[in-house]
C-alpha cells in the first residue's frame, strides 16, 4: 500500500495532521496529528473512504482533494468543519497537492490540515472582550463609549448621538435600550429626514378618525407605540422649524397631541436622538432651536469614524468575516496581507457601514479559502500598470505602522506593553518599526 512508501516517522513528527488517498478515495496513510485531531485511531482509518472518516461538510460538493486531482493544482487555505468522533464539529484549515510516484505518475493524493479550534475559541475571547451587544471597537476611544453605556441605559434621560453617517448610532441607541428598564417595551425608531413635514407629524403624534379626509379610523403615532419604551429620532439635524417647536412641547410636557384630539394624551418614552450634523453650529446659525437643543442634549455621546479608530478595523474585519459566514454559508478564512493593508490604509467616507459592504462584495465574489485584493471593489485595487509584488510591501509597511503605532497609543508608548499586546518579541517590535519608516 502506498503508506508503506510514505515514511511514516517523518509523517508522525508533523505538527499537522496529513493522510493520501489513492485513486478510489481509499485512505493509504494516516500519521500521528490526524489521530489526534479527528480522534479516529490509523488503523480505523487506513482502507477506509476518506468521507467516511472525516464527514467534512465540503466531501459531498466541495472536496478540496477531488478538486485537486481533478485539475492538478494545489489548493491552500480552504476551511472546513469535521466530525470528531464524538460527534463534535472540529474547524480546520486545509491543503491538498497531488501524489506522484518515482517515474512522476501520478497515484492520487495528499491533504494536510490544521485544527483551528483553539484559532477559534481565541477569536471568540476577543469577541467576548472588544464587543458590546452588537458594537465592535478596541480602540480606547470605543472602550471609554463601552464603560459609560451601562450607566446611561439605567437612567431615563434624553440622549443626543452625534457622529457621522455610517459610524453605527442606530445600534447605539438599540444598546441603550437593550440595557434599560425599559427592555422589556418597544423600540421604535423613526428617520427624521424621510418624511416631509405633515407626514412625520402624524407618524410622530398619530392622528385621530375624521382628523381630515383619508382618515377613516385613528392611528397611534410612534410617540404612542414606543410608551414605556424608548423612541430613536435619526437625523433631528434635519427637521423644520415648525416641527421643533412641536417636539420642544413634547419634550417640556411630556404628552401629545394626535391631529384631530382635544386632549393631549401622556406618554411616557425615553427619547434618544442622533444627528450626522454638527447641531451646535446649527444653533449658532439660528438654524436649530436653542432650547430645543439643550432639551435633546441632556446626555451627549459622540461617535468617533473609522479613520480615527483605524486600530479597529483588523477586528471588526474579523466580526464581520463571522457574520457573511453566518449568513451566506461559508467558511472564508478571512483576509490575505494584502487586502488587510488596503483596508487600513482606506479613508471611510462611509465608515463601518462602508467596511460592511466592501466585505459583503467579496463574500459574493470569493468563493473559497481567503479574500484577495481581486474581490475587492476596484477603488481599492492597485492600480493597473503596478503589480501586485510591487504594490504589496508599501501596503504591508504602512499597515505595520498604523498597527504599531496604534498600539503604542494604547501603552502610553511602552513598547514591550505593546509588542505584547500585538502577540510579537519587542525586538520585532523594534524592527518593524525600523522597517515601517
């Protein structure tokens, strides 16, 4: 059998579990690792389908080693899960080459693979640390926002978001309700900015039967709906002023009026408004209600974009590579070196939302394994006339320093502190950094 050709103590001292196949899928070899990771002991293994042992989710229709005999090249980096034999699923990363003979025929195949279970309990560790309900951030500007959340959500004051469009203030809010006494009611979220002024003061107020013509039975207002709970005002930078003075009332009174009622109706709602527009110049232009504003701004929280936490974005890639898995049914492994570079070095008009969807396009287009710079939309692409040998180390070089950097921020410039948190000796610390400038 071909595993008597493959010396199996150079097999056994592999850190990797490693087995060959011939041409009827037969496992041939077996070493030592591939014991330990799947928990099928070699001789249980050797003769034996190799789907039958491994009961990978890719064996039906995406099998790596299949793929490889069949075209003759190499596969590297694709992921997968495996049945443990007590039924565990085991994540691993995988590849395979072909297997030739000493006249160079070929006589099937070989597949290395890598448990990635600690990889993986790892990224939950740090997801557990740096994520606050759905809210990913490291950066000592997202920690500060994550200390002060619990003690705002457990009052009822009024909070004014501020940040720009993108930077997740929506989620924000939904935090802030999430951990309020107020959970267990309606979160009801209106965008300010949609609706022209007569309509938003019926979805605001509601209005009642007969109020004018189309209305045939009375409609509660979102101010209604979300009593006892908490409404979210998104973009109140862009309401006109007739509809501040109506929502100062609200405010000042607690009560409203739905279009067509004689009596003002109480409701008791915790108000949380957000705004991509800088509302004090807005007041010093007169284009903003003073005191409106110091009615929404009882508590102020400011949302920092992504350029100004670009420590951030390794780890919210990382979230984000876990959610299109989720959604889409894949096992991507994440980024290549390159990609990370360029989403680093990425400006973010758009900010998270923007990483989102820049993600979300290479999930379409990259079917397996990692995402290259070629899934990526072609604004962050290289230019044509440079090749990727020639673009790749700048790339590389000014990713190592925004990282290095960052961290050095975060350690008050100790650079062992740092180097340790990076997970690298302080002497490469001091090299990259050499090499960085």
């Amino acid at each position: 059998m071909m595993a008597d050709t493959i010396s199996n103590p150079i097999l056994d001292s592999i850190n990797e579990g490693v087995f060959t196949v011939d041409h009827q899928w037969r496992i041939t070899a077996f070493n030592r690792a591939a014991e330990r990771i799947t928990g099928v002991r070699r001789q249980d293994a050797l003769g034996r389908q190799c789907s039958d042992v491994f009961r990978a989710n890719i064996c039906e229709e995406a099998c790596a080693l299949r793929r490889t005999l069949s075209s003759g090249k190499p596969v590297v980096g694709a992921t997968a899960n495996i049945i443990g034999v007590n039924g565990s699923r085991i994540p691993i990363r995988i590849s395979t080459a072909l297997l030739r003979n000493q006249a160079g025929e070929v006589t099937g195949g070989v597949e290395s693979f890598q448990d990635l279970s600690y990889v993986e309990q790892l990224r939950k560790e740090l997801e557990a640390r740096y994520t606050f309900e759905d809210i990913v951030g490291r950066s000592p500007a997202m920690q500060s926002l994550f200390e002060v959340l619990p003690q705002i959500a457990a009052s009822s004051s009024t909070v004014l978001i501020e940040g720009e469009s993108g930077t997740g203030k929506e989620l924000f809010a939904r935090a802030l309700h999430h951990l309020s006494p107020r959970n267990k009611k309606r979160f009801v979220a209106v965008n300010c900015a949609a609706l022209p002024d007569t309509l938003l003061e019926s979805e605001l107020f509601g209005y009642k039967a007969g109020a004018f013509t189309d209305a045939k039975k009375d409609k509660p207002g979102r101010f209604a709906l979300a009593d006892g709970g908490t409404i979210f005002l998104d973009e109140i930078g862009d309401i006109s002023p007739a509809m501040q003075v109506r929502l100062l009332r609200v405010l000042q009174e607690r009560s409203i009026e739905p279009l067509g009622a004689t009596e003002p109706l109480k409701v008791n709602v915790r108000v949380v408004a957000a705004t991509n527009k800088n509302l004090s110049q807005l007041v010093q232009e007169e284009k903003f209600r003073e005191d409106l504003f110091y009615r929404i701004r009882v508590i102020h929280l400011r949302i920092p974009s992504l350029k100004e936490r670009r420590e951030d974005i390794p780890l919210l890639v990382d979230h984000l590579v876990a959610k299109f898995n989720r959604l889409q049914e894949k096992d991507l492994t994440g980024v290549s070196a390159e990609v990370m570079a360029r989403l680093m070095e990425h400006n973010y008009p758009g900010n998270v939302r923007e990483l989102e969807n820049i993600l979300e396009q290479a999930f379409v287009l990259c079917r397996e394994g990692q995402i290259e710079v070629r899934h990526l939309p072609i604004e962050l692409r290289p230019p044509a006339s440079a090749t990727t040998a020639e673009a790749a180390p700048t790339d590389m070089r000014s990713a190592q320093r925004q990282m290095i950097e960052a961290a050095l921020a975060r350690n008050g410039g100790n650079r062992r502190q740092a180097a340790r948190e990076l997970g690298i000796n302080p002497s490469t610390l001091y090299r990259r950094l050499k090499e960085a400038r």
